[in-house]
C-alpha cells in the first residue's frame, strides 16, 4: 500500500488532503497538521486548521465560506456582541461544540493529539490526523506598522497589516506519530498551503526537516497566476522571499531547505498551475489544473499529484 | 427611599426578586446571589443562579423551562453530542455567550462581581446584582448512597439522590458591595429559595449573618402545603430539619440563625400560602398567594410582603 503524510495549513491544504485520502486505501494518509495558528479565544483553545481539516475531511465545512460549519448559526456570538464581549473572531454555534469539548479535555491533561484523533473518529474520519504537536508552537508576525502580532490576531483582527518577519515562540516536540509517519511515508505532499506560516511552522517542529530529507517531497503552489488562492501570500513573498509572487519563489523558498530533491533542497516537485512554469528552478514541475473547484476536482488533482510523486520516486519525472 | 436587600438563589428567588425591583424606585434593591452551584463545566464557568437572575430581570428567560433564555436553540450542545462530550447540564447557543463572556474576563483577572455588573448593565438592568462571593465556596452535598458530590452533579447530573448533609467548601470574603448593602438597607428578604442550598451558601459568608442580625429580616416560605414550589426540599427537610416539610419548617430553620427577630432569632417575619400558618412558631406570619404566575403576581406579592417588612420595622406587624 502506498503512504502518504501530507503537511497541511487549513483551507487549501484541507481540500487537498481530501482528494488524497479520497484517492487513496483507508489507513494510507496520515495529515500533519499546523497548530501555530491556535488561538484561546473567550476561554476556548481553538485550533483553526485542525478545524477546517477535520470539517473538511468529514464533508462538514461550508464551502462557500471556507471556514466553519455547513448550516452554521451565529446566536452564541450574538449574545456575546450585545454583553460587549469580543466578537472580531467569529465562531458559530456547532462550531462551538468542537472547541467546548476540546478545551475541556485539554484542561484534564488529555493531549491534543488523542483529542484530534477523537474528534475525528466521532465525525466518521478514516484518515490519520495528527497536530503537528501536543505543545505550545507560535507563530508570531512581526508587522511594519503594529509590532509583533499573535497570528490570529494578525490575520483576523488586523487584517493581515505588512509582515516584516514570521517568528515561531516555543519549540515543542512533535505529536506522538508526526516524525513516524513521516518515516513510513512513500511520499509527502506539502498542500498548497502558505509556505511561510502554514507549512514553515510545521517544518519548525524538532526533527521534522531531518525527517523530511530523507523522502521524497512534492509541494503544491498555493501562488497562480501570481496571486495567492487565498489570504495574504501574494504581499507577503516580495518582503519574505526577495521576489515577486509566483510558483518560483514558492520553489526557491523550500529549495532553501536541505533535502533529497533537485540541488539537494527539499522539494523532488512542484505542482504548478499551467501557464506558471516559467521562473520555477530546480524541482521537476507537473503543471495542471491546481485550483479545486468542488470534490471531483480534488480527487483528479490528488491522483496527478501521486502519479507525478511515483514517477519521482521511481526516477521517472 | 426604601431600600431593601434581597437574598437569592435561582429560580423562585428570582422571580420574586423581580417583583420587588419593578415595585420600587430605580437603585432601591441589591440582589445578593447564591454561587455556591457555579461550575466549571466544558471548560467555562457557569453561574446558574445569577445567570437566573439576569435572565429574570432582564425579561429574557423561559418562564416555562425555569431557566435559560427565551427562543433558545441547542446546536453547540447537538455537537458536543455527536463530538462525544457531556451532555447532561444542557447549555443553549445564547446563553453560551454569557459564559463565553464571563469565563474569558474571569481568566483576564476581572472579579466575577464586576463581570456581573458590567453583563447586567449590558442587558439594561437597573438593579445591583451582586454574586455572594468573587471567591471560591462550593456547596457540597453529602448522599447517603453516592458518596459527596458538587452541587450539580447532585442535582443534575444524578437528579438529587437521597443527602445526608450540606457543606460549602471555601470560606472567600463577601464580594464588594455586599455587607454594605445589608447594613444601608431599611430590610432583608429571603427569596423563596432552598434554605439548605440556596439561602444557606450566603449566610456561609464571613461577615453576612453578624449584618443580618442587625436587620428586620422576612422570609418567604418555599414550601407550599407541604410540598416544594420547585426542586427536591421537601424531601431534604425531614434528612436535615429533622421534621416534616412545611413552612413551620422553614421557619425552625432560619429561626435558629441568631437575629433580632422574634426569639431573637434571623426572622423577623415569615411569609406562607394562606393556610400555611399553622405550626409557624416564631416569626410574624403573613399569609397571602405565593406561587408567583406571572409578573402582575410577582409585583403583586411583593408589594405585600414590602408592607409586611415595614409594619414589622414600625413594630406594628
């Protein structure tokens, strides 16, 4: 059976993710997941893109918005505006089950890992997922005009002002499996996640980029057409990678890293939108489709991907 | 201008609590409340009597449930449901925004009185609210068959078996406010609230029964024609009051709290369902209607038992 671990953010990273455990045998994804962006928020520890994994993978998520529960209800925020608590992050009611079990099991001690593995199970979710820790891990943004911000507080709050500089506080161990699946892995997939504060900080874990170098790596552009799919990547590569937004720079950011792909760097391939080729040095490039617009689209992208990961694995590419 | 102080645990406490605000001037009432059933629960804190009472004055509770809002929705409880955590203390989506609220400005450092003045006046109430305690004291209850447990667990969770004893469990400092409102008020009522658990808490409070037995003190009787209004008294009194439920139970009960009542005992005054009186053996009684129906009903009983209060003051009752 082929493995696979996928390194995932939230919403882009989730829906690939899906394609894969979709296209692949149950039991052969195991998804690690960033948990730099976790938040408490109203007393709650929310864990954004475990969330937006977790929805996703058990076809929960409200596609539209791309966060958040299908069918969502906002009655608990609404009582929390009129008593003049903060409502700048906005969290539904269903969605507010997920973080009232969790928090409270984090106050017994259970780790997040076999909280994540719960939760999963409890929605019908087959594929392994794992938060990148069990500890504290986070990503901090140093802006142009605000100091240094919390990324929720960052993203959320302020919009996404100008980064300076992405920082990771706390260098926690990686979860219990994390450095394992990677091992067992045939392939591991970046999702089309932002490099610098979705996939960077799982890659900041004790370990992992050891762990990484021995394997082969396929990353998928989060940047097309030289605009981010989603959120702030696009302003964000010129003053952190030194280059215009394109598949390039996303291939030079994790060439940087040592690894068993082209020029000894982390990536074997990248997946690039068709048209985005140009500029991407070293990898070997599959270029596609990479926009997914509903389910199938995830499926047909997963398949051309783990196709292009054999070929590489295989010499072939 | 009257001032009164009034005493109270939930439900029955509330209501009639509400009475005596709507029947006199704005600033006149200070509501000194029961937070010996608070919880953590799901990893916020619940207040469930003050919660009560802000709903009750507020006009936002559910008359017919007896507690939690009006027109509430369950969709954060249906998820913990199927997520696999614990349903059995039932929360709703709005009134989850109280908790949200409280629980993030209790772990900001704020005391629970100024967090309950600052949700009161969000929801337009005039009277002041104020919790027994900012500090921790836990009604504690002794079964005969399932050991000790914390009060809703007592009463919710396994549905108030058989009690041995009642203790609180903490002895904190009266919250700001509240030894002062008892000394400026002209009397104090006692809600018609469980004596053992609802009343009993606030008189656990350093300082609290040495002001009351400066005070013209009247009670109104939870028990009527020998059966409980609401909740499981009547079945506590003959295990704890060592005698069958009544009124004339009631009125043993706070009699023997030392006062400037008759046989210098708490009370002053006693108030019963008209055919109640018999076995009263202590206080001045008022015999009147006191199921409280609707809000006429509410402002209606406390008009009497505001008059009963002052007779006794003049010492003409």
């Amino acid at each position: 059976m082929t493995r696979v671990a996928v390194l995932s953010g939230g919403v882009g990273g989730a829906r690939f993710l899906d394609g894969v455990v979709r296209a692949l045998a149950p039991g052969a994804v195991t998804a690690i997941v960033n948990t730099g962006d976790d938040l408490e928020h109203l007393g709650l520890y929310v864990c954004p893109d475990l969330d937006t994994v977790m929805y996703t993978l058990a076809d929960l998520g409200d596609a539209e918005r791309g966060w958040g529960l299908r069918g969502e209800s906002w009655h608990a925020m609404d009582a929390v505006r009129t008593l003049g608590g903060p409502t700048w992050f906005n969290l539904g009611d269903r969605d507010l089950g997920t973080h009232l079990v969790r928090t409270a099991a984090l106050r017994r001690g259970e780790p997040l890992s076999a909280i994540t593995a719960r939760l999963c199970a409890a929605v019908g979710i087959s594929a392994r997922v794992l938060p990148m820790t069990d500890g504290a891990c986070r990503t901090m943004i140093d802006t142009r005009d605000q100091g240094t911000l919390a990324f929720q507080d960052w993203l959320v709050r302020e919009r996404a002002p100008a980064v300076t500089r992405v920082r990771f506080e706390g260098a926690p161990p990686p979860a219990p499996g994390v450095l394992g699946a990677i091992a067992e892995a045939d392939f591991v997939l970046l999702g089309p996640s932002n490099p610098y504060v979705s996939v960077d900080p799982i890659l900041s874990i004790a370990g992992v980029r050891k762990a990484l170098a021995e394997k082969i790596v396929v990353a998928l552009s989060p940047i097309v057409g030289g605009r981010a799919v989603k959120g702030p990547l696009a302003e964000m590569i010129p003053i952190l990678g030194g280059r215009e937004a394109s598949a390039g720079a996303i291939a030079a950011h994790y060439s940087a890293i040592p690894g068993r792909g082209a020029d000894r760097g982390l990536l074997a391939g990248l997946v690039v939108e068709r048209g985005d080729e140009a500029g991407v040095v070293g990898p070997a490039v599959l270029a596609s489709e990479i926009v997914m617009r509903d389910r199938d689209d995830r499926v047909r992208l997963a398949r051309e991907v783990l196709g292009f990961a054999e070929r590489l694995g295989e010499g072939r590419a």
